[in-house]
C-alpha cells in the first residue's frame, strides 16, 4: 500500500548521513530494482533494512500499536527491544499481523533461504541498530502534527442554531462568543434588543442563540399615554410582556397583529367597574367605555335635558368610581332691583361748624336682572345671575358740611340758665324728640322756628353748641313765652 500523500517528504534523515533513496548498505553493493514478480521482497527489492523489497515510497500504514522487526525501537546496545505497549481498548484481532519473513522457501527462481535480504537481517540484526527506525521518526512526525491539526480544526468547529427573530437557521462556526457569531453573520444589535444567551457568552457545539429585535409601541393605556419597547412580534405577545390585563379590554389592533420593526400605535382601554347613581337606584357595571358619558349609557341610564353627571361626562372613568347622575329641571327669572345712590360732601364756610345741609336729594337707580333658577334632583338651588339691564341712572346726594365758626355769645342772654331750661325741656337731651314728632333737640323748637333763627335741617340733628345759641337768640326775641311750662327756670 502506497501512502501517497506523504511520498514527497525529501528532507534529510535525523538519523542517517545518506539521501533517504540511496542506503547504505555494509554488506555489499546497493542492487538495481528488479520490478520481476519472482524477485524476494514486497515489491522485487531488496532493501538495505532487512525487509524484502520495503521502501520508504510504498511503505505500508500500520495501525497503532502493531510490532515488527522493521519498527522496533533504537537501542544503543545493538539488540531490538519488543514493544509489550498495548491500549486497553485494542484486542489482538484489530491488530494487523506482524510481516514475516520467509527463511526456507521464496518466490519461484530464487534461493529460500540463501536470498540477500534473509543473510542482511541475519548479519545487521546483532551488530548495529536498525536504520529504518531513523527514516521513519520525522515522517511519524510529520503524521502526527497533520493529524493533530485535523484533530484541532475539526474541535473548533461548532454547530449551532441560531434564531433571528423568529427565524432559525443551523449553521457552523468557529467563532469564539455569541457576539463575535452574530458580527459574522451581519446581524445588527441594537439597544432594545434581547440577546439570549448574552453577547460575551461563550458558544459551545449544539449551543442554540435567538436574537429578538426591540419594537417601539406607542402605548395609551387608560388614557396615559408613553412609549414603550417590546420584543413581541404580536400585540397579544406585547400586552402579555408588558403586564397589561387584556381580558375585557378595548384593543384598538387585533391581538394577532403583527408589529413590524418600525413599531405601532396601540390604544388600550382595560376593563373597570363603575357605580351608576341615578334615579334612587345604583347600577354597577364593568366596562372599558372611554368616557364617563358612555360608562352611564352602559348602566342602562339615559340624561335628558339639562341632565348631567357628578363629574364631567367626557373624563375617563377609573376603577371603582362612583357616579351621580344629576336630574335638573328649572328656567328663567327677571327682577327690577333698585342701584343705591351715592352721598357726595361738600364744605360750605357759610354754615357753622357742625351743620351740614342737604343741597340735593340722592335718588336710587333702577336696573333688570335675569336669573337662572334650577332644581337638581328635587332640590331648589340658589339663582345664577345670567344677565342685567341697566332702567335708570342713581342720582347722588349732595351735601353742604359747615366750617365756620360757630358762636355762642348772645347779648342780653349769656347770664341766663340754660341748662336748667334743657333739663327741664328734654331732659339734657340733645337728639331728643316729643311723642308728636313735632319738636325737637334741647329746647324742643319746632322745625319752622328752628329754620326763622338761622338753623338748617332738624333741630335735633344739630350740634348741643348751635342748639343753645338759637335759644339765646330766640329769647331775645320773645322772652321765655316758648317754654311756657319751663321758661321760669332761665331765672333760677
């Protein structure tokens, strides 16, 4: 048997001095090839190593651990060592018999026993060592490193599965980690993406990596809205992945719908319960409505009217609220009502201090008004002004306020007791008023008397000072004949 592959190793031998194709031979010349079937030998050549016909072109490939003469190891004392070594695992029937050498019989045409070859192994087998053992150590060498590279290349190749969002592939690799295989076989990672197991991972055979790429969704969920990332590829795997209760809900997608790469917008309304209150009765009911409005409409309660809802209609409703409904009936209302006028005061130096005179009368305005009258639930509530309409203009009321002095010497009359007089009159009482109405102040003057002495207004709305200046100047008129009853007291 030829080992082909190897017949082109030509380096020189580690052991031998002589090209590996040319030996040499101690006992006698190196003999031509002789291709004749009847010549001794593996091939008709006589080989300078003992074996017939056996060179380093068509030597054989033994399995390991097979003996022979030719293979025995190198011993520095001329004698061929047996090789006892053999592997638990091999038994004497997988080896390959050991070659023989024919001693007394050879192919036709030649001596059995007389033959070159049998009297060389018989001369070199006690007197030097055996030389093939030296051709043949670097090409087991040489063997043993292809091998061992094959060994090497065939351990770093892995089969794997890898599954890119969904879609598995089987493939080989020799990279080292997941990373480095998703870079070799171009898949772009990205900040949302799932990556199992993780990107430093090492990879080992029959290792299986699924890459599951991020999908942003646009998420309203009982009316909040943000944006999420999912690595579903359905909206049912999403609301599943992002804790969203979808029994009951509102989807405003279908649950089988795929979401691309680029994403969607999904609307979700879960279910609630919500409390009616209307009419006396209370209706609970589970709903994902949108709005308070349609969560009453699902209670089976119809507003009419003016009718509305203890919370906006249009705001969402949450889980467990309670709502009442507000029955209202009611109209319009007008009513005159009068406009207060103003007091505006003027100084006057020509009216004692103390005196203030009413120049112009103040006159009330007139103004319409428009109420909203409403009764929510059998309740009257409080009107609501909705309009006004101004009738007539306030007129204002002026005021003359005296700053002159205000004297009180009266010739003929300061020696007089004045005050015996107001006791007697009014009791010392200055604003005071007799049961007719018709006198008034400390000395009890009538209005008309009161207006004749200089005086403005009422005489008890003046000042105690003005009041007993007007009695002096009146006594000097007419004595004590007004006080009839109470005159006598000026003279003690």
């Amino acid at each position: 048997m030829s080992n082909s592959q190897y017949s082109q190793y030509s380096q020189d031998e580690t052991y031998g001095t002589h090209p590996p194709y040319e030996p040499f031979d101690a006992l006698g010349p190196f003999e031509a090839y002789d291709p004749s079937p009847e010549h001794d030998g593996f091939d008709g050549f006589d080989g300078p190593d003992g074996l017939d016909g056996w060179d380093v072109h068509s030597a054989p490939t033994l399995p390991y651990g097979t003996t022979h003469a030719a293979y025995a190891p190198y011993d520095p004392y001329g004698a061929v060592a047996e090789d006892t070594y053999r592997p638990a695992y091999e038994t004497a029937e997988s080896l390959v018999p050991r070659q023989s050498t024919p001693e007394t019989t050879g192919p036709v045409g030649r001596p059995g026993a007389g033959g070159r070859a049998a009297r060389r192994r018989r001369g070199r087998s006690g007197d030097r060592p055996d030389t093939s053992v030296r051709r043949l150590l670097p090409r087991a060498l040489v063997v043993a490193f292809l091998a061992g590279g094959t060994t090497a290349f065939v351990a770093e190749d892995k089969a794997v599965e890898l599954t890119v969002d969904g879609e598995p592939r089987e493939l080989h690799t020799f990279a080292d980690d997941v990373g480095e295989l998703l870079a070799e076989e171009g898949v772009e990672i990205g900040a949302h993406d799932m990556i199992t197991p993780a990107p430093g991972a090492e990879i080992g055979h029959g290792d299986e990596i699924a890459v599951h790429y991020g999908r942003p969704v646009r998420l309203t969920l009982d009316g909040h809205r943000q944006e999420v990332w999912t690595t579903a590829r359905t909206v049912e795997g999403a609301l599943r992945q992002l804790g969203v209760r979808a029994e009951g809900a509102y989807l405003s997608a279908a649950r089988s719908q795929a979401i691309g790469r680029a994403g969607l917008a999904l609307d979700v309304r879960t279910e609630r319960s919500v409390t009616v209150m209307a009419d006396g009765r209370a209706r609970t009911v589970r709903t994902n409505a949108a709005t308070v409005g349609e969560a009453v409409r699902a209670a089976g309660v119809t507003l009419r009217g003016q009718d509305t809802t203890s919370v906006p209609p249009d705001s969402f409703p949450r889980d467990g609220q309670t709502v009442t409904v507000l029955r209202i009936t009611g109209g319009k209302e007008t009513r005159e009502e009068e406009i207060p006028f103003e007091v505006r005061r003027v100084e006057d130096p020509t009216v004692f201090q103390g005196t203030e005179v009413v120049e112009q009368a103040g006159e009330p305005g007139l103004r319409r008004v428009t109420y909203s009258l409403r009764t929510v639930n059998g309740v009257r509530q409080k009107p609501r002004r909705i309009r006004t309409e101004l009738v007539r203009e306030p007129t204002a009321r002026l005021v003359k306020v005296g700053t002159k002095p205000m004297p009180t010497s009266v010739q003929g009359a300061d020696h007089l007791d004045w005050n015996g007089l107001a006791v007697c009159e009014s009791g010392g009482d200055p604003g005071a008023v007799d049961p007719s109405g018709t006198y008034g102040g400390l000395y009890q003057f009538d209005t008309g008397t009161w207006h004749s002495l200089g005086g403005s207004g009422r005489p008890q709305d003046a000042p105690a000072a003005e009041q007993t200046y007007r009695a002096k100047k009146l006594y000097t008129r007419r004595g004590t004949g007004p006080w009839p009853h109470c005159g006598a007291r000026l003279h003690g």
